[in-house]
C-alpha cells in the first residue's frame, strides 16, 4: 500500500501517466522507481489502491482522493485496453488524470469550494486537464451541498460554534419572516447623562462587546456605541488609587490653609502677650535669712509669653503637594464612602471612543436581506431603529434560529416562526397602508355619503 513512501512521494506516484496494469494483470507493469512500492506479489494494482483509500479515508486527505481517482482511471484502462475510438481517432487512457479529476473534485465536495482545482493546477503545474477538472468540481459542490454542511461548517457545528447558515434554494418569497419578528427588545443601553454607578450595572449585568448609546431613556436617540473596554477603562480610572491619592492631597492641603489662617499673629495677639508679662520682686528686706544679699540684688523681670508649637510637631504633621509624599492613609470604611460618592458623579466621555455610526436595520428589514448583509459584512449584531429611535438589536443567534426555522431539514419544509401572524393579514406588505392612510381613505369615502344625503334632505323638504 505504498506505506514507506512520504505524502510527496505517494502523490507524485498516483498521478503517473503510465497505466499501471492492463487486464487486471499486475505482473505486466514494469515497476520503476517510486512506483515499485505499489507492486504485491499476490495480489494486482485494484486491491492495493482500494486498501490504500480504505486506510486514508478517514483522514481526509488529499492523496486519499488521488488514489480514488487513479483506481477509476486503472480501471477504464482494464475495460478499455486500445483506448476509446470517437470518429476514427483513438483516445487513449491516462490514469493520472483522472487521479487529479478524483483529488480535485472530491477535495471540493468536502469543502464546498472550487478553489481545489486552482491549486491542483498549481500542483501539477500544467492545465491540459482543465476542463473534466472544472466540471467534476462543480458537480460534485452541487451534490455535497446538497447531502450535508461542509467540513468546515461541520467543525463549526461539532465545537458549537457561532454560525451563520445558508438559506435554502428557491420559494425565497414563502419566508415572510423581518428583523421586528426575531429582534431581542430588552437591550442593554447607556445615556449620555448617566452615572457612574449606572455604568458599574450595565457592567456587571450583561456580558456585550459593544453597549449602545443613547441621548436618554425618554427619547431613546441612538447616537453611537461603545466598546466595553472603553467603559471598564473609564469606571477603573474613576475609582482609581491614583485618583484617591489626589483627593486626600486636594483634602490635606485645604485644611492646612485652614490651619495657617486659624495660627497667624495678629497685633491683639501681641498686646496679650505683653500682658501676660510677670515680675517678681522681694518686698522683706528685713529678713535675716543667709539668701537674704541674693534677695537684695536688683529684681528681674521675666518674661513668660505663648509660643506656637513648631510645624514639626507630631500633633500637627502635614501632607506635602509631591506624588510621592502623599500617604494614603484613609480606613476601608472612608474609602467605601469616597466610592461611593464617586459613582454619583455624572460619567465623562470626552476621553472614550465613541463609534458614531453603528450598524442600524430598520424593523421592515426582511430575513433574506439581513442574512446578506451579515454575511457580506461580517457582522455579529446589529442596531435595529424605528426613525433614529432604538427599538432593538438581532445578532447571529437570533438569525440563526430564524434560518433555521426556514430553510429544509431532511427533505420536510419547516414552517417560519411568526409566519402564522403574517399569513392572517394581507399577502403582500407591500400593499398594506398605514394608519393614516386608511383614516385618509374612509373619510375620502365618508364624504360623498354625507353630500348625497344632505342634498336627499333638501328635496325632501
């Protein structure tokens, strides 16, 4: 089965020019090369290839499709050993290339792609086959789109992934389904006036990329919308320790020009200092005590005046305008009330950005259009609006089980969610009229009535 060669080796062998057996006789292939490693002395060519798909096949690999290739191609030159005459021309069998055709179009019905005959053609190096190539890859995308998803999508599906699944094939007029119908209402929206704290909610409520902005809870104007790290940036830099630190500065240096004003001398200061003045004199001069003669000597005055404590002082330490002098030596019960009062404060979006013109769909919006622009745009959720006003937002979930409720599983027509609604009112909405309108329309047709019966009254009188 080939198992010493490599992937190279093993591709570059099937798709040989050469047949490598005539009749389903092995033993008259001269085996060169490469190509020895597919001889057996047992068995012929048919049975070592079939093993060889039996063994890859669950790999998906692309040799394994060669070798599906090359046995056909093996085996239109066992049936039709002198080739195909057409017209007294003799078409001779080439194994290799159906071994390509094989590797091409079954490569393209596993991904549902026809780019794989792009890169055969870049493999092989020359095109002289490009036109079974191109119709066997187109067939075979035909057939595999419509049995099963592709193996991309089937990775996708297996690992429950987000995905947008494709419509199905014609009656596009029969899914009567819009964005109104399978939109989610209850949207989670920041104003422009709000709070710090409505912020932290919206936060920790919900889990979105993107949150929408609006002029306000009454008006409900879209006027963009933010990332979610913008906001957590925001909220952090709110309640930040650095922002902290500048409060206890801005609080520490207030009060020390409070303290400087309380602590300044003033002239009525001085005049009580020079009141608070004492002398002390000896009146005995009899005395006959031995400090009598110290008593004697001339009296001093000592003076005895308030000082201010020196700003050294322990009870009076200050905290300096420096960054890295500040102290932060606030308890967990001050810090929760200076948080707390930094939520109320009303939020700052100069220094965020603001997307000013996100996706919007109008509530009219029909499926088939809305599963374009999703798939074109690569879209994951879009804004839908009613004259500028959010009403909504559709992402890929809702338009996935809105697909899916429409497109054929197993051969049965599934019918559309909230068809039922639209099959009880007129047939095309393109012909239903508006509120006003019809109240335009029956007074149009009220008033004959009214005329005709007046003039009646007139003549009847």
């Amino acid at each position: 089965m080939a198992g010493k060669l490599t992937q190279k080796e093993s591709l570059v062998t099937l798709l040989d020019n050469r047949t490598w057996a005539k009749h389903g006789i092995a033993e008259e292939f001269d085996y060169i090369g490469h190509s020895q490693a597919w001889q057996h002395p047992q068995v012929n060519v048919f049975v070592t290839l079939v093993l060889f798909i039996v063994m890859k096949v669950k790999f998906i690999d692309f040799c394994c499709w060669a070798a599906f290739g090359r046995l056909v191609g093996e085996s239109m030159a066992a049936w039709f050993p002198d080739g195909i005459h057409s017209d007294g021309t003799v078409y001779s069998i080439v194994p290799g290339g159906y071994a390509v055709v094989g590797a091409a179009a079954l490569s393209g019905a596993v991904t549902h792609t026809v780019s794989t005959a792009v890169i055969v053609f870049e493999l092989t190096g020359q095109i002289s086959h490009i036109l079974p190539v191109m119709i066997a890859v187109i067939l075979a995308n035909a057939v595999a789109q419509s049995l099963q998803p592709s193996l991309y999508d089937s990775i996708i599906r297996i690992k429950k992934l987000p995905y947008l699944p494709e419509l199905g094939w014609g009656h596009h007029e029969k899914y009567n389904i819009r964005v109104e119908d399978i939109m989610v209402r209850d949207v989670r929206y920041i104003t422009l006036n709000c709070c710090y704290r409505d912020l932290q909610n919206v936060l920790m409520v919900g889990h979105l990329k993107t949150l929408a902005l609006v002029e306000s809870a009454e008006s409900m104007i879209l006027l963009g919308s933010i990332e979610r790290a913008q906001l957590q940036a925001l909220l952090s830099r709110q309640l930040s320790r650095a922002r902290r630190l500048e409060y206890i500065r801005d609080r520490s240096v207030s009060e020390k020009k409070n303290l400087s004003v309380l602590t300044v001398p003033s002239k009525n200061d001085e005049n009580q200092r020079a009141s608070q003045e004492v002398r002390f004199q000896n009146n005995n001069n009899n005395a006959e005590s031995p400090t009598a003669p110290e008593l004697r000597r001339p009296s001093k005055r000592v003076r005895i005046s308030v000082v201010e404590p020196p700003p050294s002082s322990p009870s009076f330490k200050s905290v300096d305008g420096d960054d890295g002098d500040v102290e932060d030596d606030m308890t967990i019960r001050e810090i929760a009330e200076w948080e707390e009062m930094q939520l109320d404060e009303q939020v700052n979006f100069d220094d965020c950005k603001i997307d000013p013109a996100p996706f919007q769909l109008v509530e009219r919006t029909s499926l088939h259009k809305t599963h374009t622009i999703f798939s074109l745009l690569g879209l994951d959720h879009a804004y839908v609006t009613s004259i500028g006003r959010l009403i909504g937002m559709v992402s890929l979930k809702e338009l996935r089980k809105a697909i899916e409720g429409s497109v054929k599983a197993k051969g049965v027509k599934l019918r559309p969610p909230l068809a039922s609604f639209r099959d009880s009112g007129t047939s095309s909405s393109e012909n239903e009229a508006t509120e006003l309108r019809k109240l335009w329309d029956h007074h149009n047709t009220s008033l004959p009535r009214d005329l005709n019966r007046l003039e009646s009254d007139e003549n009847s009188q």
